[in-house]
C-alpha cells in the first residue's frame, strides 16, 4: 500500500493539476489509494487489483 502511495504522489507530482480532472484516470487512482487508508487490504492482494487496473487501461 505504501508503495502504491509513492507511486500515485510521484506520478500526480509529474501530471500536475491537470491530473486531478475527473476524465483522467490518475484521479480516481489517487483516490483509491488514499481512500484505502481508511479500510486497508491485504498487501498481496492490493498489488493483484493495482497491476490488474493498470493493465486493463492499456
């Protein structure tokens, strides 16, 4: 989770303000992310949903 934490500021930090328009898809990353501060998952099986979602947008 905090891999996945790094990598989503670093990424939002390189997009800039453009990241957080509702069309793009880094927003509802760093939503997520955040929003699984709250009600953490497992490790393992948070790395699974992350790399699965990355992959399907491509």
């Amino acid at each position: 989770m905090n891999q996945g934490l790094e990598v989503i500021d670093l990424a939002m930090r390189i997009v800039g303000a453009k990241s957080l328009e509702m069309n793009r898809p880094l927003q509802r990353y760093y939503r997520d992310m955040r929003a699984g501060l709250h009600n953490p998952p497992m490790e393992d099986a948070a790395y699974t949903n992350i790399a699965k979602s990355i992959t399907d947008t491509f």
